[in-house]
C-alpha cells in the first residue's frame, strides 16, 4: 500500500512570525512537512537583540480592541487576528513551555531570566521535537506561482537550488529586497517603506550638556503632524528619545517622512498648566527672594536642566530681581519649549519599518493572499507596525500562529 505523500510548507525567513508559525504549524499538523529558508547565517536576530537582549515578548494588554489601538498601521485589520490569538494566549504558549515571563510596571513583558535566549532555545527545542528543518544561507531568488490547482509552488534560490510546496509563508520583515521578489514574482502591491520608531536630532544648549537626564511626565506637541505626547522624555548626545518621542515617530513616520524630519518640537518638561508653571514661579519669587535661581529651583526636575533652562532664560542672578519679562520667559522654556528637529537616528537596534504588503489584499482570517490560495504572509513584511513595548512581537506571534491554523484547516 502506497504512503501517501507529505505536503510541505516552506517559510520564508527565520525571523519571529515565521519561526512562530512553523513551529505551530509543524505541531498541529502529523503529515506536514516543514522547511524553514532563512538567507543569513543565523535565525532568531531580532528577538536575540530586542529589548537590550531580555526580549520584549509582547504587552499586558489583554483586550484585543484596546490592543489594536497601539498600531498606527494595521489597527483595523489586527482586529479579528487578535480576538483569535492575543497576549494572553502567548503568555500560556510560552509558559505551557517552560518558559516563565514577567510583567513589569510599564506592561513590558520580559523572560523571568531577563534573557533573549530563553526564547531561543524554546523556540530552537520546539523545532527539534516537531521535526522543523531550517536551512541557512538560503537566500530566495525567485517565486513560481501554480499555474493550476493541482501545481505547486516552485522556490528558486540564489544558489540554484529550486524546492516545491503546497503551503508558501512569507515572513520576511521589513526586506526591500523581498518587497521587490513579491512585487516582481505575486503581483502583490508595496506600501512604500519609511522608517517608524525613530529619536529626534536636535542641536540645543538647553540639551547639549544634559545627555541621560530623563523627564518622567513631559508632554511633546508636533504641530506640523498634528500629534501630541506625554511621557517619558529622554536627553541624548544628539537629542531627545524617551516612550514619548518614540510614540510620536511612529504614529508620525509617514508625515515626518515627507517633511524630511524637520520640524517643530514644543516641549513641555513638568507636564503641568502653563498657569501653573507661573503661578509657581511668581509664588517663589516672593518666597526664596533672597536666594540664587540657578541654585533653586520651584520643580522636580533635575539640576543641571534646570540650570541650562535658566540660562537658555537669561534671566536675573536672584529670585528678588527677576522681571516680569523674565520670568514668562522662563514658563516659556519650562512649558512651552520650542526645538528644531533637524533629522533622526535609529533606536537602538530596534529598527522598524512603515510599509510592506497592501493590507487591502490579504485575507485577514486566514493571513492568506486573496491573489493566491496557498500564499500566506505574517509579520512585518506585512503594512503593519506599532509603537515600542512589545507590540511589534505580539503581531508576529498572532498573525503566525493564525498561518498555522489556517493550514492545518486545510
């Protein structure tokens, strides 16, 4: 009696979504057989450098409409995905894994071990167990789609090598060059990429000498984007970073963009009312009347800002003398501080980008194209992409995990 044959799924790109998917993919079903494609010569990189190298696993954050809010791209079509596969399903994935994570005060989710590798090695046992393979050095050259439904999908690599399945996912992140092969090869439309979760370069004497100083509540106004921000702000050596800016860059990449990243940055460090911030300062002209301004300061802010916004001021020696002039001047700079943004730098190693596959031509219960049955997509290759603090993984995770079950449907 004859076997009958395995169908294959071949994943395109050993990042997050696309281990996720072939691990559960594998998993569920007994008569697939799984390949993994991955071009550089090693898997995992991004979830290996995420979060300083602890892996920000995903968010607390357990109400899929909630959840989709922190998606300037693809809050719409994450929806459904996430009624189906949310944080907290990832929390019992892991866990069901021996994998133990940790919510810390700000809803990160971390690893207990602090550790990007224990993700890793979960992921690489898992694979072993379901009998993944994963071949590296492996770089796509070209997509043969079927040209009926009894073909298969035909993989040409770069060194000559060509592969057939019946089962085809893309997961590729934010790849120019693979934005070009499915462009090329499936006919699927490009949302032109721009780059998203970036900080702010500013050239200041209010910020040249306070780099690491972090206000914990500022509030941030674009105007020119039309966006609004409170947070945690951060002083760098080339400007400002912090929850609050990184917020602003990628809810504003697209406008930001076209502007060439410059701009207008009002800055408000106390997060207070601008009448708060007078009525503050008239009450401690009267109060520390005798007393050096530089040296004493009526907020909770760091020293050494304060004393930059003071001299950014150019206001009086001592409380007593200072103008009226002087100190609207000074509430000016303390409430209401105007920066020019003149470019920005990548965060960290946390590159993300705006861009990928038109939204409009997935089939968003299955991640399968509606060009062709049988091609899948999860993760950044796709037009999606969120704020920092786990959000970015958590899309990976879901929109993987749905790949895995949409085959095994099949």
């Amino acid at each position: 009696m004859a076997h009958k044959e395995r169908n294959r799924l071949i994943v395109i790109g050993g990042g997050a979504a696309g281990y996720f998917a072939a691990i559960n993919a594998a998993e569920q079903c007994a008569n697939l057989d799984v390949v993994i494609l991955e071009k550089s010569n090693k898997t995992l990189s991004k979830v290996r450098i995420s979060g300083g190298g602890r892996c920000n696993v995903t968010h607390a954050c357990f109400d899929p409409d909630e959840l989709v809010l922190h998606y300037p791209r693809g809050e719409k079509e994450l929806t459904g995905p996430f009624h189906s596969f949310q944080p907290g399903d990832t929390f019992e994935w892991f866990q069901s894994r021996g994998v133990e994570l940790k919510t810390e005060d700000d809803g990160r989710v971390f690893p207990l071990s602090n550790q990007s590798s224990s993700i890793i090695d979960c992921f690489n046992k898992s694979a072993d167990n379901a009998g993944l393979r994963v071949c590296l050095q492996s770089a796509l050259k070209q997509i043969i789609v079927p040209s009926t439904e009894q073909d298969k999908w035909k993989i040409i690599l770069e060194d000559g090598n060509q592969m057939d399945c019946d089962h085809l996912l893309i997961a590729t992140g934010s790849s120019p060059a693979m934005w070009d092969v499915i462009r090329r090869d499936t006919k699927h439309s490009i949302i032109d990429p721009v780059p998203s979760l970036f900080t702010f370069n500013i050239s200041s004497g209010i910020l040249k000498n306070n780099p690491g100083i972090a206000m914990p509540s500022a509030i941030i106004r674009i105007p020119d984007v039309n966006l609004e921000e409170q947070g945690p702000v951060l002083i760098t050596h080339w400007g400002l970073s912090g929850p609050a800016i990184l917020r602003a860059s990628a809810w504003g990449a697209r406008k930001m963009n076209t502007l060439n990243y410059h701009f207008d940055l009002y800055v408000n460090w106390l997060g207070m009312e601008m009448e708060e911030i007078k009525a503050e300062i008239e009450h401690f002209k009267s109060e520390a009347a005798r007393k050096s301004i530089t040296g004493n300061c009526p907020f909770a802010m760091p020293s050494n800002l304060w004393k930059s916004i003071c001299i950014a001021s150019t206001i009086a020696e001592r409380w007593a003398d200072i103008s009226r002039k002087e100190m609207d001047l000074l509430a000016q700079n303390l409430g209401n501080c105007l920066f020019l943004v003149r470019g920005k730098s990548t965060f960290k190693d946390e590159f993300v980008t705006a861009g990928g596959i038109n939204l409009k031509e997935i089939n968003w219960k299955k991640m399968e194209s509606k060009f062709h049955p049988g091609l899948y997509f999860a993760g950044e290759v796709l037009n999606i992409d969120a704020i920092t603090g786990g959000f970015n993984f958590q899309a990976a995770w879901t929109t993987g995990w749905i790949v895995a079950r949409s085959i095994e449907n099949k």
